[in-house]
C-alpha cells in the first residue's frame, strides 16, 4: 500500500469551509433524491398501483347523460340554422367568386343566414379552423378561397 506524504502545502480556511458546503448539499440532494426514488418504488409495486390506476369519473369512451340525449336527436345546429358553418363558408366562397379575407368571410357568413351566438372573437376563431379544414377550401396567404374544381362539386 502506497502512502501519501504531504508537507508544505497552503490551503486556505475559507476554501476548505466552501468545499465542505458544497459537499453537505450534494449530500442532501442525493438524499432526497433516494427518498423519491423509494417512494415511486413502493407506489409501483405495492398498494399505491392500484390506487394511482383508478380513474375518477365515468368511464373511458361512455358519454354522458346530455351527450346520449344530444346524439340521439342530433346537434341541431345544423336544423336550427338551416346550414352548417362549413355548408355556409362553402356557399359564400362559391358566390364570392374570388379569395376572401377571414374577417370578410365571417362577416359574409352571417349575412349570408347563418345564425351563431358566439361572440365576434370566438366565431372568427370558428370561421378560421373550419375554413381551413375544409377539404374544399384552400388557405391562400391572407385569404381563403375554393380549390380549383370545388366550385363545380359545391
């Protein structure tokens, strides 16, 4: 076994209190850190799987009173209003003929009858994410318009 001498060698108080500093608090995060791990480790092998695992609420996929009752007799948006937001974007692109900005389209919109509760904000919003999601309509740089060919299928 080697040994180690040491002679003449100048270390600092200071120093040697901010090393030890540094120590203790790698000791305590490493000590937390093994009081965490131990815990997810009794949670996923012990009683707290099956806890963790429950789902409040009803079931996955099952629909709710309103939702059964809703489905059963339809949305009636599309009854009530005589045309659905798409069906309405759709007919005003066609008779517009040309590209419109999203802020004319909604306006258009509802000229052309279609009825929405909505506040200004939330029907742009509307109008935008079905526009663009519409087959028949294409997002143009500032604008939306009908694909080519669309205008003989609408």
């Amino acid at each position: 076994m080697k040994v180690l001498e040491v002679r003449n060698i100048n270390i600092e108080p200071s120093s040697i209190r901010e090393a030890l500093a540094d120590l203790e608090a790698a000791i305590a995060k490493s000590t937390q850190m093994k009081e965490l791990l131990e815990q997810l480790l009794a949670l996923s092998t012990g009683d707290g799987a099956k806890a963790r695992s429950r789902r409040r609420g009803r079931p996955k996929g099952k629909r709710s009173k309103a939702q059964e009752k809703t489905a059963a007799k339809g949305s009636g948006r599309k009854a009530a209003r005589g045309m659905t937001l798409r069906q309405a974007i759709v007919k005003v692109l066609k008779s517009a003929g040309k590209p419109l900005r999203p802020i004319d389209l909604c306006r258009k919109v509802l000229d052309a009858g279609y009825k929405s509760k909505a506040t200004a904000e939330s029907f742009y919003t509307a109008v935008f994410s079905t526009a663009k999601k519409e087959p028949m309509v294409q997002k143009l740089d500032k604008a939306f318009a009908l694909k080519k060919g669309a205008a003989v299928a609408a």
